[in-house]
C-alpha cells in the first residue's frame, strides 16, 4: 500500500520536473523573436529572410517543450508501477505495442 502510495508521488514528481523544460522552451522563444526585432530594426530589407529564420528557431525551439510535455504525459498515465510483495516491479505497460516498441528502442540503444 505505502509502496503505490510513493510511487504515485514520484510519479508526480518526476512529471512535474519533467515540464520544467516548457519554462526553457518559454525563454528561448522569447530570445528568438527578440533578436528578429533587433535585426530587422538594423537592417530592414532582410526583414523576410530574418522572418523565416526566426520561424524555423521558434519550431525547433518549440519541439523541446512537446518532447518535455509529451514525456510528462507518459510518466503520468502510460507507466504503471505495481508493488508486489515489497518489492517494487518495473513498468508495466498499458499495451502490447507500447511495450514492444521501448523494447526495440532499447535493444538499439544498447549498442
């Protein structure tokens, strides 16, 4: 009982802390749309240029915080963690194709 209790709780912890990197994401595109002003404020014939430039930093910017939040969203409802007898058991996984797919990542990273 206490285990699935904790368990929950680093849950919690570990999603929370895993959307910490929307605060990043948040400041880079801030960075990024900044110096598009203060380019184009310097030279303004550039403006479409810088403006695609500017776009591609905001996506590229903007695709840590989904991978952040998309972890988050695993953490909290795909993993499950139960306890059996005191000890504690590794991820189980909601379905078969979840399961299998961590497992081939997993044997390709393990080079």
């Amino acid at each position: 009982m206490i285990y699935s209790v904790m368990l929950e709780g680093a849950k919690s912890i570990g999603a929370g802390a895993a959307t910490i990197a929307s605060a990043g994401a948040a400041i880079g595109i801030g960075n990024v749309f900044s110096s598009l002003i203060h380019s184009v404020a310097r030279n303004p014939s550039l403006a479409k240029q810088l403006f695609g430039y500017a776009i591609l930093g905001f996506a590229l910017t903007e695709a840590i915080a989904l991978f952040a939040l998309m972890m988050a969203f695993l953490i909290s409802f795909v993993f499950r963690f139960f306890s059996k007898k005191g000890k504690l058991a590794g991820p189980q996984f909601k379905s078969n194709r979840l399961k299998r797919f961590v497992r081939f990542l997993l044997g390709r990273l393990s080079l």
